[in-house]
C-alpha cells in the first residue's frame, strides 16, 4: 500500500503542498459547516421557544376571552407562510420526550391562569406544518397559508429544519393546536457553498504553486549546478537568495565545490610534479646506462628505462588533459564523429561510419574526441578496422566502435579500465600501449556524466560504446 501511495503522491513540491492545503481548506469547511448547523440549530431552537410561544400564549387567552363565533377570525389573524392553527376535540397521542416536556413546562408557566389543563409540545423534523394542523379530529377548519394547496407555491420545496407543534387545553374543552416552522438551507446554498469551496481551492493552489517556485528556484539553480559540477565542468560560486535553509544549502554546497576543487587541483599538480621529476631522472640514467660496457646490460637496462620514460611521458600529459579548461558548448554528435573519423580516413586507417543521427547534447568538443580518438585507436589496433555509429534512443546518445578483433575475456571487461591494465603483456609498447586509453576515455566521459562500457559482439570482436545524456539546451558557453 506504502509503495503505491508513493507512486501516485506527486513529485512537485508545488503539487505536494497545493493539495496539502486544499485538503487543509476542505477540513476546515467541513468544520465550519457544522458549527454553523450547530449554531443555525441554537437558533432556531432559540426562534421556536419565544416566537413560537408568545403567540400560542396570546392566541389562548384571546380565544378563552372571546365569543365562540370570534374563533375562526382569531385564528386567520395569526396565520403566516410558516405557521398555522387549528382547533380539535382532542390533543395528541404521542409521549413527549424529556426536551419537549421541558418545553411544555415552559409553555404552562407562560399560560399561568389561562389554561385547564396541561399543555403538549412535540418538535417534528422534516414535517409539513400542514399536516401538523390537520391531525385529530378538528372540529375547525385549519387556518394558515401553509394549510392550503402548496403544490402550487413556488417557495415551498418541503425542506423544514422542524416543525414545533404547541397543544394547549382551551377553556371550552377544545384543543388548540399551534404550528410554527423554520426554513434550512435549501439545495441552491449547498450548491453554493460547493462553488465557494471550489473558487477558494483553485486560489489557493494557483497562490501555492506560485510561491513555492518563487521560493524554490534558488534549489533549482543549486540543483543544475550539482549537475554541471558532477559533469566536471567548473561553477561558479552561487548567490545566496531565498528562504533560510536554501540559503544554507547553497552555502554548504559552495564550499563543498571549492573544497573539492582544491583537493583536485592538488592532486592533479601533485601527480604532475612527481611525472616530471621522474622524467628529468630517467633521463638522467639513461645517459648513465649508454656508458655500460655489456651490450646486453646495457640494451636491457635502456629498454626498461624508455619503457618507464613512456609511462611518465603518458602520465604528464593525462595530468595535463585534466588540468586543461574548457567551456561546455551545444554539440552535434553526428558532426563529431564526422570530425574524428575524417582524420583516420585522412591517414588511410581502416575506419568507417556505418550510421549517424544528428543528437544534441552538451559537453567540451576537444576531451570528447580525445575520447574517442582513444576507443578508435583500440579498435584498429587490436580489431584491425573500426566501424563507427552515432545514434540516439530515449533520452541518451549512443556513440558506438566496433572491431573484428579476437574479443576480451569476459572476466577482463571491467579491468581493462583500470590504469596501466593491458591485455597484451609484453613490455613492447608498440604493440600493448600503456593501457592508459580507455581509462582516460572513462574518465573524460564520465566527467561529461555518461558511461563507457564493452561487449562483445555474437559475431565475433569488441563494441565499445560511450553513452552521453540527449539535451535540448547547452549547459554552458
């Protein structure tokens, strides 16, 4: 259930917080819905008991003082839309319940001297005052608009928040029955209130999404930056702009990058300086083994040492690669690998295009073809000819080399990255390199935040392939 609330729960902070706050709002409404039915209830409980009441009061002593041909005139004069009175031969049947029996004792105390007998109160909900008055044997026709035909009244629609229906034992032995209703919220203010409810999410939402991207943009720019950081790419250091925490988040990650640029720098200078030092001494002892008299010492020792001389050669300029700036521009990739193929064939190697798709990305032109100059050197060498492709697929661009070569053992595909790893173990570097190619293509890519892998293909040889991430705009310029 968790893993599936977390596929459907939005990604956007701005989303995730707009319905956040309409679910909020929807609470609230809900609430304030029903304090104001418990209020409207208080209300008209309060209308009920002292309306209601004061005319009952009144129509009962008018009608104990008057002549018995007065009674239908009393009881049109107290009519009205919401309430009416009757007269019957008897009261009502039904047992009050402890509410109404407190009402009716109000109702008597009110009467005082005016009364023969004990008064009834009965409160019906959803009740036509109509039907309340007509009940009983009446012995006078009802009175009251609400006791004649409703069909045709354009304000009555039946919905009644309560009916009070107040019974009082008349001084001729008669019963009079008082009737007295309020009207609820009908169907048009549920409808309005939905239509509230709906204008007050929408703004909400709209205010939500507006400052959430406002406030967040300085994590979008903290965000590109980490990208283009992680690609190898330098950044410049960002602003601090926004709420509090962004700003602390920015600041950590502008001394994480200088801290981290630093130590490269060091590392890189470092390494530079022992290639070069190393070089002077080489050099140095080779002069000393060309005055060895042993011939065969003396080859052996100056092959070892030319050996040894081409590695920290291979070390100072891998250091300098990566020491060198360059800007990130938008790149074609058809029309790089058009540019570094074009100076193979130059040379009549045996390197060929086979397919290439015009892809947009983003990256340093130079280190890429050295990149890829370095999987093509690979693939003539030990695969006798390269085939060469550019295509893109998805969201990546796939930059693909393949050879006719023996293949690699399964088992050496993740070593061969490694720096100064060779298949071919001879110490002939004309013929096993120095296995710092491919770890430098890696390297290059990597930085760029793609990958180089190798396969061997079911036909037979090797494909290397470098897979970059497709953009629509440069990073950098």
């Amino acid at each position: 259930m968790s893993s599936v609330l977390s596929r459907l729960w939005p990604r956007s902070l701005a989303v995730r917080l707009s319905i956040l706050l309409i679910v909020a709002l929807a609470a609230a409404q809900l609430g304030l819905t029903l304090l104001l039915n418990r209020e409207r209830d208080s209300v008209v409980e309060e209308l009920l008991h002292s309306q209601a009441f004061n005319q009952t009061v009144t129509l009962t002593r008018l009608l104990n003082a008057s002549q018995p041909h007065d009674t239908e005139a009393l009881l049109a004069a107290f009519q009205s839309r919401l309430s009416c009175a009757s007269i019957g031969t008897a009261a009502s049947a039904e047992a009050m319940s402890a509410a109404e029996q407190k009402l009716a004792a109000s109702l008597d105390a009110m009467l005082h001297g005016n009364r023969s007998g004990a008064s009834a109160v009965h409160i019906l909900e959803n009740t036509d005052p109509r039907a309340a008055c007509a009940r009983g044997d009446d012995t006078t026709p009802v009175h009251g608009e609400d006791a004649g035909d409703r069909d045709g009244d354009p304000d009555h629609d039946g919905d009644r928040a309560a009916v009070l229906l107040a019974e009082v034992l008349l001084a001729d032995g008669n019963w009079l029955r008082f009737v007295t209703a309020i009207d609820i919220a009908n169907e048009s203010s549920t409808r309005l209130s939905f239509i509230s409810f709906l204008a007050s999410s929408l703004v909400v939402a709209a205010v939500a999404i507006w400052v959430v991207r406002s406030q967040t943009a300085s994590l979008r720019s903290l965000a590109d930056a980490s990208d283009r950081f992680g690609r190898g790419e330098t950044v410049e250091l960002l602003p601090s702009h926004g709420p509090s925490e962004v700003d602390r988040a920015t600041e950590a990650f502008n001394t994480m990058q200088s801290r981290l640029s630093q130590f490269m720098r060091d590392r890189i200078q470092l390494l530079a300086s022992i290639s070069h030092d190393l070089k002077t001494t080489l050099t140095t002892l080779r002069l000393k083994a060309e005055v060895i008299d042993d011939e065969s010492v003396r080859d052996d020792l100056v092959a070892t040492i030319d050996e040894l001389t081409a590695i920290a050669n291979a070390t100072l300029e891998f250091t300098r690669a990566e020491t060198a700036s360059e800007a990130t521009v938008s790149l074609d990739a058809a029309e790089l690998v058009r540019e570094v193929v074009a100076e193979y064939q130059l040379a009549k190697a045996d390197v060929t295009l086979v397919q290439l798709e015009s892809q947009r990305f983003s990256g340093r032109p130079v280190a890429l073809k050295r990149a890829l100059r370095n999987l093509i050197e690979n693939a003539v060498r030990y695969g006798q000819r390269a085939r060469v492709s550019a295509v893109g697929e998805g969201g990546k661009i796939f930059i693909q080399v393949d050879d006719d070569g023996p293949g690699i053992p399964p088992d050496r595909l993740t070593d061969i990255f490694k720096p100064f790893v060779r298949l071919e173990q001879s110490r002939n570097t004309e013929t096993g390199g120095l296995g710092l190619g491919l770890a430098i293509a890696q390297g290059i890519v990597q930085s760029h935040g793609g990958t180089v892998t190798l396969e061997n293909l079911p036909q037979g040889g090797t494909r290397a392939q470098i897979a970059l991430e497709r953009t629509t705009e440069p990073i950098g310029r």
